[in-house]
C-alpha cells in the first residue's frame, strides 16, 4: 500500500495572515519596486474591469430591489417583473466581480509573495500567454496566468498558478482554472484523468472533453475515467499500477489531470494560487505526494529509449463545453418570463 499523503505541514504558511499596509503595497508593486510596468498596467486593467462588473450589477440590484418595494406598497400590479430581471441580472454580475476583485486585490499578492519567498518559490503577478501545451492551455485565447509561483517540489519543477482566458467568436465569455504544473523526468502519451471537475459555471479544466472510445479501464472505479491517445493503451497500463491509480485518486477528489509530453498538469476549477492557508498546505500535500512517487512510478523502464513516444495520433474529441453561465442566466429568465406571463405576477393566483 502507498503512504499517505503528507499534510505539508512543513511549509510556512504565517505570511499568508499577514497584516498588509499601503506602504508594504508599494513597496512591492509600487513604481519603484522593479516590477514590470506592463505586469502593473494589466491587473490594474482587470482589476478596473472586475470593479465595473460589481458596481453595475451592485446597481442593478438596488434598482431592482427598489421596484419591488415600490410595487409592494403602492399596489401597481405588472411592475414588479422589472425588478425581479434586474436583481436577476445583477446579483451574479456583482457577486462575481467582487470575488474576482478580492482574488486579485494587491493585499493578496502582496500575501501570496511573501509566502513563496518563506517557501523557496519564486512569484509572479502576471505571465502573459498561455505557456503550456495542456488541454486549457491550448483552447481559447487571451491567455493569462495570475498569482504564479515557480519551484522545486520533491526534486521536480513545479508551477502553481490561476489560468484566465476567453472563449468565443466575437462573443467573449471569460474562463479560469487553476492549475499546477509537474515537470517529469521523461515524456509520456497524451493522457487525460477525468474526474469529472470541469462542471461549473466559468471554471473550465476540460474544454474538449476526449471521446469515449479511448477510455483505458485501470481499476480506477468511479474516482477518475482514464482516456489514452491511440496506441498507448500499454504504456498508460504500465502506469497505472494499483499504488499509483491509489494515488491519483486522492488527486482526483480535487482535480481533473492531463499528462502530456513531459508534464504532469492538475486542474482545478477554483484558485490554486490563493490567500487560503488551508488550502496551499492540501495543495502542497497532494503535490508532494505524488512528486515524491514519480521516480517509482514502473513506466519509466518501458519508455526509456523509445523514440517518439509522446508523439502518437491526437485524441478525439467531443463537443467543447462552452457557454455554460449564459444558458442557465436564459434558463432561468424565460421561465421567470413565462410565469410572469402566466399568472400576471400573481402569487395567490
């Protein structure tokens, strides 16, 4: 049986309790702190954006919440519709963009920062492009990485970080995920651990989901569904031995995962670069665990000196999942729309 996994319990997580000031601010990301002028202009740019999302769905809100309040004490039936659309359409706008402002405040930079240097981690707090070739990486465009901390873990190059880029002809809806990246010491087929996380309504981890037909049973039960590029269906089962499919499924209670070439990638549909305590020392756990186990992994005697082993055919693929948030705020308006027109607004009705 493998080990448990480690609670990374030998990090420092006290900086991310930090008290920050305005001066410790500024002196980090301030003009004259040496960070990049365009890294500065870009989060000031999405940060601006985020805040005009939360206020003008703030004033949705209060609009809409003012109708209704009229409607109730004047008794003027057919107006209070307005007002339940306008809260409807608000509420998600201002509750999204006041999360995304707190995820990209300077203060948890600042935090996050000051926990990468305690760690031995280098910090960035903003990397343009998409810089890898996993399944989110290569889907969409504007790519962005936020909040990325680069190092060593258990003696492999890791990259922790938050993924942003949009999706769309002309028509932009706007994706994260959070992901760390695990350099191997040897590339591997194309291979995709479903764990069926990529559900959500602007989280993405799985943008093309793989096609059925490529699927590999490894034992893994209902914890993760395996797919393999054509024609390494031997080597993903040299793999995944009992001890390593134990493994990835603790990952998997987590995240989706995608081998591909030489690197190992977890995503998750909530921040892995965050100001949570809790959260970095079970990220850090579930990262040391399995890095740790990389060297045994019995794959590595098969692979060694074959040629092109990374370069079998391309998955398919089946229906990109896109769209997600808008459906359901259409859903959910028409049948608002449709009980309106039913029962005139009429609860007792």
């Amino acid at each position: 049986m493998s080990e448990r996994p480690q609670n990374a319990a030998s990090i420092d997580v006290t900086p991310l309790s930090l008290h920050v000031s305005n001066d410790d601010i500024e002196a980090r990301f301030g003009r004259d702190a040496g960070e990049d002028p365009a890294v500065a202009a870009h989060v000031e740019s999405r940060r601006s954006m985020f805040r005009t999302v939360a206020v003008v769905g703030t004033i949705l809100v209060a609009i809409g919440v003012a109708i209704i309040a009229v409607d109730a004490m004047t008794g003027l039936d057919g107006t209070a519709w307005g007002g339940s659309l306008a809260v409807i359409g608000g509420l998600p706008a201002a509750i999204a963009g006041t999360l995304a402002l707190r995820r990209m405040s300077p203060a948890t930079a600042y935090r996050i920062a000051r926990f990468a240097e305690a760690n031995g981690l280098s910090f960035r707090r903003w990397k343009a492009g998409a810089g890898y070739t996993g399944m989110p990486f290569a889907y969409g465009h504007g790519h962005s990485r936020f909040l990325v901390l680069n190092g060593r873990r258990k003696g492999l190059p890791v990259e922790f970080g938050n993924l942003s880029f949009s999706e769309g002809a002309g028509r932009h809806v706007w994706r994260r995920c959070g992901y760390v990246a695990i350099g191997l010491p040897g590339a591997l087929p194309h291979m995709i651990l479903d764990a069926r996380h990529s559900q959500a309504l602007l989280g993405l981890t799985l943008p093309n989901p793989p096609h059925k037909d490529h699927r590999v049973d490894v034992g893994s039960g209902r914890s993760f569904a395996l797919v393999a590029a054509e024609g390494a269906e031997p080597i993903a089962r040299a793999l995944f031995t009992p001890e390593v499919v134990e493994r990835f499924a603790r990952l998997a209670k987590r995240f989706d995962m995608e081998i591909r070439g030489d690197r190992l990638f977890l995503y998750s549909r909530r921040d892995v670069s965050t100001g949570s305590a809790d959260r970095w020392r079970e990220t850090m756990g579930m990262v040391d665990d399995v890095a740790g186990s990389v060297s045994t992994w019995p794959v590595w005697p098969m692979v060694r000196g074959m040629r092109g082993v990374a370069d079998h055919p391309p998955m398919r693929t089946g229906r990109v999942r896109k769209y997600l948030l808008p459906t359901i705020i259409g859903v959910v308006l028409f049948a608002l729309l449709l009980w309106y027109g039913l029962t005139g607004g009429d609860v007792g009705a």
